[in-house]
C-alpha cells in the first residue's frame, strides 16, 4: 500500500462512506431494518454509527459491535455516548470475530457484505456467534438481478473498489447468506435511487435453524 492509498483509506473513504450511507432513502431502510434487532445484540461494521439511533434500547440488553476503520469506529462510540447506553465496540474483522459461539440474539449487518475480504468466511462466522434461533438483520447492496447490469458492474468492479475500500458491486446478497445455512426470510428488495450498477438493494432476516 502506497502512502497516498493508505491517507485515502484513512481519511477519505471513511466520510465517503459516512455520507453515502447516510443517504435520506438508506436511512429509511435502516428504519425498517435495525429495529427489529432485541436481546444480545452484534453488529458486523459498526464503524460510522449510522445504526445506533434506530435501536429500540427497550428491546435490546447488550450492545457490541466491530469495523476495521479506527476512524469509523470513532464515530461509532461518539453515537454510542449519545445514545447514553454502554457499548463494547472494538476494532476487528468478520472474518475472526473476536465473540464466543452463540454469544448473540441478534447480528445486525448494514452495507458491510460488499466491503470484506472473504464474505463466505465471514457469514461462517456470522453464524457461529449467533445462538441457535438467533437472526441475522441484513441490509445490502449488491449483484443486480438483471444479467445486463450484473455485467456491468463485473466491469466496473476492480477499480470501484479500490476506490472505495473495497467495495464491491457485484457480490450477490440473499443467496450468499442462504449458501451460509442460514433460512433467508427477504423484507424487500429494490433499485434506489442513483445508476442501477450501484443502487440493487436486498434487506431482510435470517435465522439460524440449527
């Protein structure tokens, strides 16, 4: 990594993700989404804090999250303090999540599929935290549906995410959740707003059954 790509990944993509992610019609989605999360709850790239208003504190009794972005996660915390509840919220990967097997009711994942290194790995990890009936919250952005525009974003994929921290266009989201042996139950799915290379979205709940 050049110096220039580590100041662009350590200052600049963090805010790009911030406020694109932030986006009036994403929010609204985070609406319809984070508050479905109660009990011990996880959420996979907490980092930005975007979801912590949308949290029902009366359904929820513990709070813990990860993101690889120091800058991010500060973020987080800030949100955290506002919301005046105590958070363990620490620097990591999906990967290797740094929680015991079962520890979670509820793993809420927000705009963070496109981002990792290795999503399979990362969704096996997903359900090893998860207790056995727990749900994992989703909301993605990912491969369109249409074979035309799923082509396009194959194209524009490698230099899309370089630019932004390695985000990826063309992952396909239910299907890599129900391929982790967790039962997909889709809330919804559309294109917002914005080029349809970019704006596939798919949000909804999976349980783990066994």
């Amino acid at each position: 990594m050049t110096r220039r790509d580590s100041w662009w990944e350590r200052v600049v993509v963090p805010r790009i993700v911030r406020c694109g992610c932030g986006s009036e019609h994403i929010m609204e989605l985070r609406r319809e989404v984070v508050p479905l999360a109660s009990g011990s709850v996880f959420e996979l790239g907490c980092g930005g804090g975007l979801n912590q208003s949308f949290y029902d504190t009366g359904k929820v009794t513990a709070f813990s999250g990860i993101d690889p972005s120091s800058t991010l996660l500060d973020f987080a915390r800030q949100e955290a303090a506002k919301k005046g509840w105590q958070a363990d919220i620490r620097e990591g990967v999906g990967e290797e999540i740094p929680f015991a097997a079962a520890s979670f009711d509820t793993v809420v994942c927000t705009y963070t599929l496109c981002s990792v290194n290795d999503p399979a790995r990362v969704l096996a990890e997903v359900k090893r935290v998860l207790k056995p009936g727990g749900q994992l919250l989703f909301l993605e952005h990912g491969r369109s549906p249409d074979p035309g525009i799923a082509r396009w974003q194959e194209r524009i994929d490698p230099l899309w995410s370089r630019l932004f921290g390695n985000c990826h266009l063309s992952r396909p989201v239910g299907t890599s959740i129900g391929g982790a042996g967790l039962s997909v139950e889709p809330m919804g799915e559309q294109y917002m707003d914005g080029p349809r290379f970019v704006s596939w979205m798919e949000w909804g709940r999976a349980i783990r059954r066994d």
